[in-house]
C-alpha cells in the first residue's frame, strides 16, 4: 500500500511517497484529469495529516460517485450556472 502515512513515520518520507505515487498516476492513465506540470504543494505535515485522514476512506468500493459529490463539494455554488454547471473557463 503506498497511499498510506505509518504511526511514527516521518512527514517527509510520507511527502515523499505521496509525490512519486502522484507523478506515477499523472503518467499512468490520467492525461485528462491531471496536466504534466501539475504538482503537490502542501507542505510535509500537512500532507501527512491529509493522509492519515483519507486513508481510512476506501472510494472504490463507495455506491456513490466520487467524483461527482468531489465536484459539487469544491466547485461551490459561485461558480455553477443555472443548470448547476461550472460557467468559470478554466
């Protein structure tokens, strides 16, 4: 399991295997989800506390779509149109 942050682990080694599993993802299959330049910038402690919180949570086996609660959740009402759309150009 490398999507995980140990009891007693070092933050830094946790950041460090958060972002090699995130640039193997970026090259794996997720060209339309995540640009080449994207990047992880949260610092060690706090990516370490992310973790350890979401690694409990397992979305694959979840009824509900994911992705789609994730973007109704983060896109906020601001930016959705009238048919609950995002009318942002991102």
């Amino acid at each position: 399991m490398s999507f995980r942050a140990g009891v007693g682990e070092p933050h830094q080694e946790i950041q460090k295997r958060i972002k090699a599993l995130f640039e193997r993802v970026k090259d794996a299959a997720y060209g339309d989800v995540f640009d080449p330049s994207d990047t992880i910038k949260l610092d060690a402690g706090s990516l370490a506390y992310v973790v350890g919180e979401l690694q409990n949570y397992c979305i694959m086996e979840a009824d509900r779509d994911a992705i789609g609660d994730a973007f109704e959740v983060f896109i906020g009402p601001a930016l959705r149109g009238s048919e609950g759309q995002s009318t942002s150009t991102w």
